[in-house]
C-alpha cells in the first residue's frame, strides 16, 4: 500500500497527446526486421512511460494499442526485439505471463 501514495517517480512524465510524432522516437537497427523505436522520455524499469491527458501508460502498450487492438485483460506484451523501451509495434507480440516469462521476460 505504501507504493500505491509515493508517485514522486511520475512528476516527471511528458504529458502530451499523441499525435503520431516521431520524434518522440529515436530509431535504432538492432538487427531486427525494422529498427527500433527507442523511447525519449522517462524511463521506468527499464520500460518507456508516457502520460497521456492524465493517465500513465507503458509506452510498448500504448503504441501496440494504437497500432493494433487492446491487449486483453490477463495477457502481456513480449518485446520480440528484447528492447524494453522500444516501441515499435511490429516489435511486440500478446503473450500469457508464462510465455513472457519462459522467453525471459
Ligand atoms: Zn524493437
């Protein structure tokens, strides 16, 4: 519950609507198919986070759900890159927790 009331790391966050800029990005071949969208703004555990009229997001999350659909309830989202703050959708697949985990996270 303590965690819950100290929101001091989120003072920080951009908030923005998004509005499809690139810039937020910076890109990076990684070897993969398309480069990586690597994340500008605040970082948190090693995922990009975003605030968006208000609310937090993981930046992975939030482009996925632009792109794509919303991830349903119970599923995650494994970065296919292994580049937590890449945000390239095309990066991402919906897993189960176990399969997040047995791929190492
Ligand atoms: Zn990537």
């Amino acid at each position: 519950m303590a965690r819950k009331s100290r929101k001091k790391g989120y003072k920080s966050l951009p908030c923005f609507s998004y509005q499809g800029d690139p810039n937020y990005f910076e890109f990076a071949d990684t070897g993969y198919k398309t480069p990586c969208w690597l994340w500008r703004g605040t970082i948190h555990r090693s995922y990009g986070q975003v605030c968006i009229k208000g609310i937090r997001y993981s930046v992975h999350k939030w482009m996925y759900e632009e792109y794509y659909e919303e991830v349903p309830l119970g599923l995650v989202l494994d970065h296919l890159c292994k580049i937590k703050h890449c945000g390239n959708p095309h990066h991402l697949e919906v897993v189960t927790v176990a399969v997040n985990i047995a791929r190492g996270g």
